[in-house]
C-alpha cells in the first residue's frame, strides 16, 4: 500500500470513529447553517480538523481543500477533504454518511479512501493499482442496458437550486427505464458504490469538488466511466454522471438531450 493512501485511512479510521461516537449526543450538537436546509456541526468541523492534523504529522508541506475550512497551504500534494458527507442523515441518525479523501498531484488525482463508519468499509483506490474495498479487488457492474439498472442520484436541495424542474424531467425519465433510483443522500457513498457494483450509474447536478474527488478515482480504477452530462471530460464538482461503461452510455443518450446547456460541464 502506498503510504500516503495508508495516512489517509489512518486519517478517515480516526475522523469516523469521532463521528461515529458522536451520534449518542445528538441532541446537544451544536449546528450552524451555511444555507436552507444545508447544516455544518461541530462534529464536522473536528472531524475535518483531525484528518488535517494527522496528514500534517507526516506530510507538513502537503497542502489541503476542505469543506469546512477551504483552502490551505500551497504544495504540489493537495488532499480533498469531506470530513462528513451526508450530515443531514447523521443528524437524524440515518446510517449512510461517510468520510471521504483525495490525494491529487499536480492537479491529477492519485489516491482516494472513502470509509463508511457505520458499516466500518473502507473504499480505497491509487492511480494505477485498482480499486478495493476492505484490500480486496472490486470491479463496477456487468449490467449491460439501462433498463433492469440500478441508479443513483441526488436531488436539489439548495435554495438557490435554479435547475429543479430540469432535473426532474431526467428523473422522471430515468424512472421509466430503470429498475430502480435511489437516493441515499452522501454522493461520496453513492460513488463508492458504482465503483463496487452495487449501483450500475449515477448522476447529479451542483457537487463540490470534495463530494466527488474520491468516488471519481475509485470508479475509473475500477473500469467505470465518469463525465459531465454531455458526454465530455469531467472536472471535479459540478454536474456528474459516472457508471459501468454501458449503462453510463445509456445513461448520457438518456438524460443528455433533457439536460440544459448551463448542466452540461
């Protein structure tokens, strides 16, 4: 294993368990909001804290992109932080929220752990090596059509969300094909599942660079495919769509013609 995926595990064991210990006090949390229906808790901001502190003891010179704190540090080594993705589903103890963590060089991603601490799985991959989940060698889906699929998605849940109808009409589109949407609500674990195979595709509008960066790397070294809604080269955050190479490309003939051109990157 290479160490600096090895850090990052480290770094996620320990923020998941905080977090994990935490759903006993749920109701003394201290919550903030950072927009309707959009939350940030104390427990979001020391799990944040700890997966920096434990990097930096062995890599000081790395620098870091996190929900809470945004950017800091200015080196080649940047790591992509959500310290919780899911904290709406935390703060009502529903169990699927995760951690998740890029390594990216030079602007190309390298490394990824997304650990679910309430299953206890770790989703780990490096650029080149393959996919794994818990050291042992996952591969997306075999399923071949997008009808008998099973597909995730996120649903707008910002106020400022302009695209809600565009994004129901793929929705609704998606409904009438597949043989399932779910929406679990942390697109990290989403991601994490295309990239094992218990979902066959995905696909969301208005992310952040933090809720994709990990799932992205492990989809592609896992043999998916991730891209923007119209087909093209993704870049982190934004609008993604991401499957097995079949149901991917069902999926963009799908959706790509509903979805307007302020979507498409």
């Amino acid at each position: 294993m290479h160490p600096l995926l090895n850090i990052g595990m480290r770094a996620a064991r320990r923020a998941g368990d905080s977090i994990v210990r935490s759903l006993s006090r749920l109701d003394s949390l201290k919550i903030d909001t950072k927009g309707r229906n959009d939350f940030v808790t104390d427990v979001d901001r020391k799990a944040e804290a700890d997966i920096i502190a434990t990097v930096r003891r062995s890599y000081p010179d790395h620098a870091f992109l996190g929900e809470e704190t945004g950017r800091s540090g200015d080196g080649e080594y940047v790591w992509i932080i959500d310290p919780l993705d899911g904290t709406t589903n935390f703060l009502h103890g529903f169990p699927a929220f995760a951690v998740s963590i890029a390594v990216e060089h030079r602007n190309r991603l390298q490394h990824a752990v997304i650990y679910d601490p309430m299953r206890q799985e770790f989703f780990t991959a490096s650029r080149g090596d393959g996919a794994q989940l818990d050291g042992k060698r996952i591969r997306v889906s075999t399923q071949r059509t997008l009808e008998g699929a099973l597909v995730g998605t996120g649903l707008p849940f910002r106020a400022e969300a302009t695209y809600v109808d565009e994004y129901l009409a793929t929705l609704k589109a998606v409904m009438a094909v597949a043989a399932g949407v779910r929406r679990p609500g942390a697109a990290s674990l989403d991601l994490a599942y295309v990239a094992s195979g218990r979902l066959d595709a995905f696909w969301e509008f208005g992310l952040k660079p933090w809720d994709t960066a990990a799932g992205t790397l492990l989809i592609q070294e896992a043999g998916g495919r991730v891209g923007t809604p119209a087909g093209g080269e993704y870049a982190l955050g934004a609008n993604i769509v991401a499957g097995n190479p079949k149901v991917y490309e069902a999926l963009l003939a799908l959706i790509g013609p509903l979805t307007p051109l302020s979507l498409r990157n």
